[in-house]
C-alpha cells in the first residue's frame, strides 16, 4: 500500500565545463527557441488547436504555457522576461501531482522544502545570478539515488527508515545547477534484480505505478514512475536508472524520450546499485532538448555564459539535418506485427527526410542473453554488499533476504526472491569464472555494435524500444525481456529512446545506439529524428485498451499535461 505522500510546504553550487555537451545543450536549446516561436503565441495556439474548454485545460496550462508541450528553454525565456516564476511553475506540478497522480501512482513523496527551493531561484532569477537553463526547473528523481533530506529505498522497507543523510553525486548537481528537488519517484523494487518474475512498477513502499495512457497497462521498469510521471506531466523532467532497459523501456512505454548515457559519464555514487558495469543514471523528458539540458548537468558538463545561458552555438537540428544519415534497423519482429508494421512506417519517414535507412542484425545476441545474467547475480551481491553497509537496516545481501521472509508485505506482489538467493550464491567477483565472463560480455557487446556500424557506414542502429504495454498481473508478472537495449547496456554505450508512434491507444519508442561516448551526436540525431517523427501524444488515463470512454471523468481534460532490469 502507497504511504501518503509529503505533500508541499511552503539550496547549492558547481558545474563542470566540458565542449562537446554544452555546446550539443546549446545548440538544442537554440533550437528549441527558434522551431517554436514565441512561447506565448505557442501555448495559445495549443491550447485552441486541442480544442480543450478552460475548465478541462486549466490544470495543464500556467499562464498560458502548456505544461505537456512546453521545453525548458521557452520556461527560461518567460522567467528572464518576468512572465513566469520557478514558484509558480513547482506549485503548478504540485497542483497536479496532488490531483493526478492518485491514479497512477508514480510520485512517492514531494519534497517538502520544494517551495523554498523555487524561492531561491526566483530570486537568482531577479538578480541575474541565474546558474544555467535548469535553474528553478522541477525534477523528479527515481527512489534509488540518494537524498540527504528524503528517504531512499529503492522500493523496499528494508530502507524505508531515515534518510541517507548525504545526496548522491548527482543529486550535489542538480542542486549547484538550481534545480527544484521536486520529490520521489515510485519504482520497480530492488530495479527489479529479485524475483523470477516481476511485476515492473511494483514496490512495496510505493505500491504499483500504471502506465496513463491505459491505466491497466504496465509502465515498464525500472523507472516506471519517473516515466509515467514525465508523461503525465507532473514534473519538467525526471532522473532515472539503467542496468538494461531501465531507461529506454519505461521511456518508450510511457511516450517519453529517455537517455542511457555512456557509462561513466554520471557518477554511480550514492546509487543503489545492480552493478558497477552496467548502472547509470539518465534524464527522462517530453522531449530530447529537456533530456540534453538535463543530461549537461548530470554529467557535470555544463556551462553558462556571464548571464546564465547556455553558450551560443549554431541551431540544430536544422530543417533537412536527417539528409545523408545512415540508421541501421534492426526489426525485432518477434515484438509484434504491429509494432514491425510501425517500424516499417518510422523507416519511410526517416528516408523522406533524406535518411539512408538498411537493415542490420546485430550479431553475438544469444551469447549475450546467455552471459548477462550470471555476470550481473555476481557484481550484484559485491555492489550491493558495499551499499548495504552503508545504510540503516540489513547490513549484507544476507541480512536483506532475512528481512524479506520477516515481512509479509515484502511478498504481496514480488513474492519471491530468487535472484537474492542466487545472488548470494554466485562466484565472487574475484573468481576466474567470473572475470572470464565479464570479459567476454565486454568484447561481444562491444563488437556487436561497433561491427555492425563499420559494416554498414551507420551513424546509428534503431530498433524498437518496446512491445505494446502488457496488463499489470502480479500472479503472472512481466512480458519477455526486450532485448533492443541489451548490447548498448552491456558495452556501457549510450542510448536513447524517442516516441516513435502508437499501437492502438499504446506508445512505442525508437530506439537509438552509438558507439562508446557518442552521446553528444546520439543526442543530435535524435533530436531530428523526434523533429521528423513527432509521434508524441499526451495520455488519455483510459482505464482499460478495450474502453471506449474518452478518460476517466475526473482526469478527462487533464492530458496535457526472465531477465528484467527495467
């Protein structure tokens, strides 16, 4: 059962300069400005084009700015002019929280000093001391990177006590950036690495996150609720975490844009991890220059001119930017006809706009799903050991199975805990065994990529990021793995997933992969392919795929606004 949020009541310093991501931010941003129009006139025009009354649309638009359509760019352009403030736009998603998110359960807990937080901007804001484009923008975090002021439980009451004390790395971040620490988001518990079948989305703190495009549907996972959140629009942007597929499937099932990064590029202090080679943390946003933006700061490579904004570059992606590029796709067909059927459409749309689209197959793939899972049981009981340690509660893996079988409320739903006992079975991470497979797992991911690209002159391999949502059933619990993000998460290469369409009344992301610190490119060529593609849609809350009701009454105006480590 969800325990009842803090709801609203009624701040830091230190960004790193690095070329290649501010001046990929810059150019995004300046792009955004330019592709919009005024910010104004744009939320006029959307609000009368979706025909929404005020009545319907006034949870979704704040003085005329559509909160579902509206990128962090325009908001700075409106707080440097006075039009808006960080208070008035934090009160609004808590507003919106409060009012929406009883339906999807996504936000754990708002910061309680949120307001305050805003405060502190808003002033910076007056006095021209702006820290860069995410200062006073809210930002959702996923419930298993640290908060010194908030409790941290990846899910599990095992950590539901007192706060961490310290924030994460990159929390220390957000807040030298001067973004709002909006709250807490829901998640699927332990990142899902627990039981034989989990159910994503599902926590025994936070209880189940549904996906609000079809309220019986599931979200994906890990992240489920900082992606259904973004989707909901109930904050600007949200951070999540990936092993494999934690990002990129949650953003894909929820028709948001999600970020993998390269790994190492965002610090893994103060995460509850899975393991050290795969864990990192990403954005989650409506669009990807929010995701870029967000991405800047998260990997500490952010830079501002002497007034606070992004340093100018050229605009991108500019109208024809797709000309010339080369995407494999690989189809995945066991995913679907409809969602093949989709893939075939997306591949037309992107060789309309001059993309030069082949089809590819990855190769090394069964090896890789045959590796993965005893290389990770290994580093989990290392990674997790040293975390626990660290913490209030079980000290080991072996104390955290204990904790389980105490406590009922641990099996409601994930009622097992097979891949703990696994976990604490498994080699050491000194063992040869081990370090044989690891190795091997680096070399195919890696290769399974960067041949592919050579082979093909490629700037990019897409598949899709997910199936259509599964229904949410604990006795039966999740679809089969998807495996589109597995070789990019392995390698620690980056990804991302950008809507790409719909089944039925169900988003589908696409998903793109470069090779090792390609995220500045990655960024870009997704940016023109969300411009070309602009497959994104609000959600309707319809309470099962088979209603035809247009929303669930309260929420009908409301819209705009296995393996398993999702």
């Amino acid at each position: 059962m969800k325990p009842s949020p803090v709801k609203p009541s009624p701040v830091k310093p230190f960004p790193v300069k690095k070329r290649g991501v501010a001046s990929l931010t810059a150019a995004l941003t300046v792009a955004a400005l330019l592709s919009a129009g005024v910010p104004e006139q744009r939320a006029v025009a959307a609000e009368a084009g979706a025909g929404r009354s005020p009545a319907l649309a006034g949870s979704a638009f704040l003085r005329g700015v559509d909160l579902d359509t509206v990128t962090i760019p325009e908001l700075q352009a409106r707080m440097k002019r006075g039009h808006l403030t960080s208070s008035e736009l934090t009160r609004a998603y808590l507003r919106r929280i409060e009012a929406i998110d009883p339906k999807i359960d996504a936000v754990l807990r708002t910061d309680p000093t949120a307001l305050g937080q805003a405060a502190a901007s808003d002033l910076r804001h007056r006095l021209g001391k702006v820290r860069g484009p995410l200062d006073g923008i809210p930002v959702l975090l996923k419930d298993n990177v640290d908060t010194r002021d908030m409790p941290t439980t990846a899910g599990s009451l095992a950590l539901a006590g007192r706060p961490p004390g310290t924030d994460a790395e990159l929390v220390g971040r957000l807040r030298a950036a001067g973004a709002v620490v909006l709250g807490k988001a829901n998640m699927s518990e332990w990142a899902n690495f627990r039981a034989a079948k989990p159910t994503s989305g599902w926590s025994a703190v936070g209880g189940q996150t549904h996906n609000p495009y079809v309220l019986d549907r599931n979200p994906c996972g890990s992240s489920s609720g900082s992606a259904a959140a973004v989707a909901a629009s109930l904050a600007q942007v949200a951070v999540g975490t990936e092993t494999d597929g934690s990002i990129v499937c949650p953003a894909g099932m929820n028709g948001v844009v999600g970020h993998k990064p390269s790994l190492g590029l965002v610090s893994q202090a103060g995460i509850v991890p899975i393991s050290a080679e795969q864990d990192t943390a990403g954005p989650l946003a409506r669009n990807v220059v929010d995701a870029a933006i967000a991405f800047s700061v998260l990997s500490g490579h952010a830079t501002t001119d002497a007034g606070g904004a992004p340093g100018r570059t050229e605009a991108f992606p500019r109208p024809g930017s797709l000309r010339g590029k080369r995407i494999g796709l690989w189809r995945l067909p066991s995913l679907g006809a409809d969602v093949d059927a989709l893939m075939t459409r997306t591949a037309a749309r992107l060789r309309a706009a001059g993309a030069q689209v082949v089809e590819v197959t990855p190769p090394y793939q069964d090896r890789l799903a045959e590796l993965e899972f005893p290389a990770l049981l290994s580093e989990f009981h290392r990674d997790v050991d040293a975390y626990l340690a660290s913490r209030n509660g079980p000290r080991d893996l072996a104390g955290l199975i204990e904790f389980n079988r105490a406590h009922p409320a641990e099996q409601t739903c994930f009622a097992g805990q097979e891949l703990f006992e696994q976990a604490l079975a498994a080699p050491s991470t000194t063992d040869p065994r081990y370090r044989a497979v690891r190795a091997e797992l680096k070399d195919l991911s890696r290769r399974s990529i960067d041949e592919t690209m050579a082979a093909h002159d490629l700037d990019a391999i897409a598949s899709p990021a997910n199936p259509p949502a599964w229904t949410t059933d604990c006795a039966r619990g999740d679809n089969d793995v998807i495996p589109s993000s597995t070789p990019a998460a392995v390698a620690g290469y980056p990804s991302l997933s950008v809507p790409a369409g719909f089944v039925g009344e169900l988003p589908i992301g696409l998903l793109l992969m470069a090779g090792d610190r390609q995220d500045e490119g990655l960024l870009s060529l997704g940016a023109a392919v969300e411009q070309r593609l602009d497959a994104r849609r609000a959600p309707r809350y319809l309470p099962s795929v088979t209603s035809r009701a247009t929303a669930g009454s309260s929420l009908a105006g409301l819209g705009g606004g296995s393996l398993d480590l999702r």
